[in-house]
C-alpha cells in the first residue's frame, strides 16, 4: 500500500533538477499541509491518513528500476543519477489522526531540505486528503446514527484496490464499527462483517431453505437479507420461521437486512412482525444506497432499524468528492514567505506555525509562541525517523469521536461550522509585513 518513490507529479521532479542548478536544493524549507474548507456535507474535517504519509516517506527511495525509468525522461541525466542516495532526512509535525480540524490549520509541517520537501507533496497530499475525506463522511454517519451501528461496505465502489484499503481505514478512524472489506480487517485490525448477497438466497429452491443452510452454516452470527423477493409477504416471514427452528436449538437469530424500497416502513413492518412473534431481540440492518443525510432522515423519522450499512456514498464521498487540501511553501532559509493571490481565500499565511485549541476556539500563531489552549501539531519524526509509535487504529477511532463531542458541546448552538478559528497577533503581523513586502517587490519589478 506504500506507494513508490516515482508517486509523485513530474513537476516536482523538475522542479528539484532546477532546485539542484540553483544551488537551492539543501535550502531548509518548511512546507505547510491544510485545507481550505470542509466538503459540501461536512461540518468538520477529521485529519487522518497521517501514519500511511509517514510510511511513504521512511519508505522513500528510488530503485535502480525507477531511475532506469527515469532516465528515459527529459530530466538531466546527473540529476537523476543524484536520486539513487536520495532518502528523507526532514521532520514532521503532525497533527494526530482523528482529530478534527478546520480551515487554513496544517495538520502536516514538512521540515526539510527544499529538494526532499518538494518530492514528497503529491504522496502526502494523497494520502491525508483522500483520508481526510472518507473519514469526515464517516464522522457525519456516526453523528447521524447516534447510538446505532455503523457498518463499513464500499469495497466494490471504491476507486481501486488501493483506495478501497484506504477508505476502510478512515471510515474506521471516522466512526464506522466494522468493514467488509477482510484485507482491511487484516492489515488494519479492523472488525469485519457481512451476511450474504441476493444470490445466496437466488442460489437455493426457496427462500427458507437459503434461510436454513445460512443458519446451519452461521449458528452464532445468522443475519438474513429479507428482501429479495416479498420483504413484508415472504422474507420477514420466513425469517420468523428461521428464528424459531433456531430457538428450538438453542440459537438465536441475530438479524434481518433490509437492501432497498421504503426502509422506514420496512423497518416499522418488520419490527411489527418479529415483535409480534416474540423476537424483539432480533436486529435490523439497513443498506441501499445511504449517506449521513439518509441515515439521519431516517434516525429522525424514528425507523426502528439498528445498524446502517454504508458503502458507495462513503467511499467516493458522492456529495463532494472533492478535498480543499494543499501544500505551501511558508518558510525558506531563513525568510518568511507566502503565496499572494487575487482570491483573498488562496493568499497563505508564511511562518512556522502551530495550532492551539482552547475551551472557546483554535488559534493559529507561529511555533515559538507561547500559549495557553493544547498545541495540536506534535513532532513524529526527526531526521527522516518516527520519534513515537502512533496509537492503534481503535484508539484513534476512539479519540477522533471523544474529540468531535468536546468541540460540540463547546460550539455555539453545537454547529462546528461555527468554531471559532483566529491567527494570533504576532502570525498576524507577520503576514501583513510579508506581504507588503512582496507587493512592494512586484511592484518594484514592474
């Protein structure tokens, strides 16, 4: 899952050819990674994708295939000859995974020769905002489920065998309770579950006796999918009849899923029945097609359904499949700079910089600063090396939901959209004077 060395855009590899003729490449930089705001649908961004950006960069070196590779491009043929000793020496601080951010904070400070930074922009920007993005929809899911079960299955949507990994990662860090994706469960430690497809219950004579063989085969974990003929007239029903035989064993069905048409009354007509027949500890699991804006719907429309499948929604984050990650040069040897746009929005604050949290909003001051509140960006790695091993995945799941009710209860109305976010007065002075620097320095060329 740890992409190569060559993961990365050309330009940054023209750029450090040119870096090395300038006699810049050494130059110690600090590249700031932050978005500019939260995805249609999103109230607040959780940061995750952190421990996959510093796999790839221990990781980094050019192979003797990559620089054959490279040495078929227009890249100068002593440049690409530097690449074999090439490994990141830098420092990180990193913003922990899971904790929810917002606007213009970095959750990644790159400090490193200028070459090396500049390399590792597109591995790093993959990895945290593509994460970031699942795991903010999945925090939305959990929000909208409440208590309920949230159940992880988009695998098959996903956007390739990398991204689907990926995508149960940070929907586990964003608050789903399990994947059906078994590599993820494997390589992440992440719960997996699953029942069965319509074609195991299309496989058999009947309904019941699909019914029955899934319940011989899974006695301890029987969940069965209701719905692919007549849910209320043939599928519930049959279920019961299931869950019966089942007692009589001393089993118990766990489940019924619901996969598509109206889930609330589905929800509710089925809960009649089971009720009515003595199996109100049975569950129901509801899918189709869900987002937190369904889920919610449905939540608030008091379905009795217990857990929500998500799967395809989740994975591409379909209501805004897109990031407002990036990555800015904010400090070069020794000077203060910053990028001036004409949409005010893209114009960035120069300095190293860190973020603080306090009871009544965030701050965003320079690093040497000293306040009260929890700085947020922690060093996790010094001369290209992990300084600490990150908590496990079901610790930063946990952290990311106990972190997500702190700034509710502290928001105004409980609408994160609404944290307050501020520079300090010294990161404000020093952005007024770097820029007017830089404007009196254009105007000078002109």
């Amino acid at each position: 899952m740890t992409p190569s060395a060559l993961f990365t855009d050309f330009y940054e590899l023209t750029m450090m050819a040119g870096y090395a003729d300038a006699g810049l490449a050494d130059a110690p930089a600090t590249f700031d990674l932050f978005f500019r705001r939260p995805p249609e649908g999103v109230s607040v961004l959780v940061s995750a994708g952190q421990q996959l950006a510093l796999d790839f960069l221990e990781a980094l070196r050019f192979t003797d295939e990559d620089l054959a590779y490279l040495r078929t491009t227009p890249l100068p043929a002593a440049f690409v000859d530097s690449l074999a000793d090439l490994r990141f020496t830098g420092d990180v601080h990193a913003v922990p995974e899971g904790t929810p951010v917002f606007a213009n904070e970095p959750v990644l400070r790159v400090e490193a020769p200028l070459a090396q930074a500049q390399l590792v922009e597109t591995a790093l920007l993959n990895a945290i905002c593509y994460s970031s993005l699942v795991a903010s929809n999945a925090a939305e899911v959990r929000l909208a489920a409440g208590d309920r079960g949230v159940l992880e299955f988009g695998a098959r949507r996903a956007h390739g065998p990398d991204g689907a990994l990926s995508a149960s990662r940070a929907a586990f860090v964003g608050g789903c309770d399990s994947t059906s994706n078994v590599e993820a469960g494997h390589r992440f430690g992440i719960p997996v579950s699953g029942t069965q497809a319509h074609a195991w219950v299309m496989a058999f004579p009947s309904e019941l006796e699909s019914f029955r063989a899934y319940a011989t085969t899974f006695p301890d974990a029987c969940v069965l999918l209701v719905d692919t003929y007549d849910t209320l007239g043939v599928g519930v029903p049959n279920a019961i009849t299931v869950a019966r035989e089942m007692r009589a064993r001393g089993q118990r069905l766990q489940g019924i899923r619901l996969d598509s048409g109206d889930l609330s009354a589905l929800a509710t007509g089925a809960r009649e029945q089971l009720d009515a027949a003595g199996f109100e500890e049975v569950q129901i699991v509801a899918s189709g097609d869900l987002d937190a804006r369904r889920v919610a719907e449905l939540c608030r429309a008091g379905a009795p359904i217990d857990s929500f499948g998500v799967g395809t929604a989740l994975v591409t984050a379909k209501q805004d499949p897109t990031i407002s990650g990036v990555y800015k040069l904010a400090h070069l040897a020794d000077v203060d700079v910053a990028k001036i746009s004409s949409n005010p929005g893209k114009t960035t604050d120069p300095g190293r910089k860190q973020v603080w949290r306090t009871d009544d909003g965030d701050v965003i001051g320079l690093a040497d600063e000293d306040r009260p509140g929890t700085p947020l960006l922690n060093q996790v790695m010094a001369d290209g090396r992990r300084i600490a091993d990150l908590p496990d995945l079901a610790r930063i799941r946990a952290q990311a939901i106990e972190s997500r009710g702190w700034l509710q209860a502290r928001c105004p109305e409980e609408d994160l959209l609404r944290w307050p976010v501020r520079r300090s007065q010294r990161l404000d002075d020093l952005r007024e004077a770097v820029l007017a620097d830089m404007a009196d320095g254009i105007r000078g060329e002109a």
